[in-house]
C-alpha cells in the first residue's frame, strides 16, 4: 500500500470512511494474508482497500484524505453489508469502537484502521511499515554483512516480539488533551530535577528542568508526567495560571506546552514547558525501548566495529541515533 499517499489527519471515532467495494483496479481491493506472533505462529484472512475520510473531506479536505484499511475477511461481508450506499456505487460506513489502529508517526499522521477478532493482537509493523521495523532492518542488514546473521536473526526476533507497537484502541483516552486543565502542587517543585542533555545546531545542550508530577483534573485526577524548565517556574509557569489557592494552581493545557508518549495512544502522555526553541528529543527526557535496542546493537562485536563505534565516543552514536530515529516533542494543538 502506498504509505506516501495517506492521510495526515488522524482518523477518529465517528469519521465516515467510503470506498468502492468494485474498483475498476484488482489492486484497491485485494486480500491479503496477515502472519504474527501469538503464542505460536498465527495467521488470519484480511481484505485491505483505501478508503477517503469523508468527514475530513467535507472540511474542505483537498486533495482527500485516504486511510488505509485492513477488515478481517470474516467481518468484511457485515461491513458491506452494514454499509450506507453512496455516490456511484461506493459504501459509505463510521468509525466505532469496535475498529482499531495504528500510525506511522504519533501525531496521527498514516493513520490506518484494522476490523477483527480482538483476539488477534497482530502488531502495528504487520500491517503497515513503521520507523521501529525500518531501525531493525537496518541493524539487521549490518549484523548480516558483519557475518552474524543467524544472531541478527535471533536478535530481530526478540526485539519485535519485545518492542513491538500492538494495535491502539479507540476506546483508551490519552493522559492529557489540548484544553485540559492540570493541577500542580506548588511545593513539589523542588523535589526532583532532571538535566536534559541534547544536541542542537551542532551544539551539545545541557539543560536543567523540574519533574513533578501533575493531576488532570479534566480526566478523572489522572496523574501526569511534567517537565517545566527551571528559571520557568516561579514566574512564567503562575503567569499562565488559571487559578491559585491552597499552595496549588490550575492552568489550562494550550499550544504553549509541549508532549511525549511511549505509546501512540497517548495513555502515558507526559507534558513539558520550555521555551519551544529548545529542540530536545523525546527520548532525552523518558527513556525510549528503540534507543535501548540501539545501545544493545552498538555493543554487540562485531557489528560495533563494522560501524566504527569502537572507535567514537559513545554520545557522538547517541546523537547519530536521535538525528536518525528520535522523536521530537509534539505541540498541543
């Protein structure tokens, strides 16, 4: 499927998808055979078509939004027959709960949605190539050159089954939202400092910020991860307040503050407050599972010295990595 092609707005609960169920190319409507790990090797029937986001096109989409998907075979009969008629013979049909999905990038951007058995817990990359599954084939084509490949073999299928991203449900909420209101306790603050450390226009950065933890008052006092940049927080972090009492204050989640998530689906979102020209990695403040992999690779003779690492400082791979695979803070929007 070309990935190139798909939609950079996310797909969400109640957008209405449509596809022509008779394409006059075989290859928009074609079925395919979906292999994963489940205990034992496991294997199912999917019909996989593009369809355009209707809803996102009415918005005044141009060209229109195409989201991939995937419906078991066993289900896509009731899809069809489910489905509204639309224009020139195309099915029209929502996005429910019952769909799952899963994404390129976290921002929402290549978005595709999977219907099926929710028994099967096939992963992202089995749908649908992923930066993680280009990072493994990258180690994996070295680890073969350097004359390892039945380790890399191994290797390659401990990290997938480890490291994989499984499908996200529509139903899991992130931690935090855009106009979400959380709450700090103003003596915390001092409690725990981290140094962020980065490499910005040729330039290493070291950086002091205050972690604490936050209460999002708007989803059920869910705690929150936040960073907020040292000299931020006594005057800029109140300025922005909503409210002030009881050695606490409230303040309204905007485009001002920045996040992270180790999973797509935002359940472990954690919130920063910096000056945005700061241009630090995820990885830099949560430690990340692909950079994990990354140092074990980088460890492993003789891959190490095939690329050299043996003889470069360890940050300068550290830097190597995150300019190649590290993800950058995302803006609330």
């Amino acid at each position: 499927m070309d990935i190139y092609a798909v939609s950079t707005h996310p797909v969400v609960v109640g957008d209405k998808l449509s596809f022509d169920p008779r394409p006059a190319r075989a290859q928009d409507l074609i079925e395919c055979t979906i292999h994963w790990q489940q205990g034992q090797p496991r294997s199912d029937q999917y019909m996989t078509f593009k369809a355009i986001n209707k809803t996102a096109e009415d918005g005044g989409a141009t060209p229109p939004f195409i989201v991939p998907v995937f419906v078991q075979k066993d289900y896509y009969e009731q899809l069809v027959k489910s489905a509204n008629p639309g224009p020139n013979g195309t099915l029209e049909f929502p996005i429910t709960e019952d769909w799952q999905y899963g994404q390129r990038f976290e921002t929402g951007a290549g978005r595709f949605v999977v219907l099926h058995n929710k028994g099967n817990t096939p992963g992202q990359d089995r749908f649908m190539d992923t930066p993680f599954t280009q990072l493994l084939t990258l180690l994996h084509g070295a680890a073969s050159i350097a004359g390892q490949a039945a380790v890399a073999d191994q290797v390659d299928a401990l990290a997938r089954a480890q490291f994989n991203r499984p499908l996200l449900s529509y139903s899991v909420l992130p931690t935090v939202r855009n106009g979400d209101i959380l709450r700090v306790d103003a003596q915390s603050a001092a409690r725990s400092t981290v140094t962020v450390k980065w490499l910005q226009e040729s330039s290493r950065r070291s950086e002091t910020y205050y972690q604490i933890m936050a209460t999002n008052i708007s989803l059920n006092n869910k705690p929150v991860k936040f960073f907020v940049q040292e000299d931020w927080w006594s005057v800029n972090l109140l300025n922005i307040a909503v409210s002030k009492e009881n050695n606490h204050f409230d303040f309204m989640v905007n485009g001002q503050f920045q996040y992270g998530q180790t999973n797509d689906s935002g359940h472990d979102r954690w919130v920063v407050y910096h000056d945005r020209a700061r241009q630090p990695y995820q990885h830099r403040f949560i430690p990340s599972p692909i950079f994990a992999l990354v140092n074990f690779f980088s460890q492993r003779p003789p891959l190490s010295d095939i690329l050299a690492i043996n003889a470069t400082d360890p940050e300068v791979v550290s830097d190597l990595a995150a300019v190649l695979f590290g993800r950058p803070l995302l803006t609330f929007d």
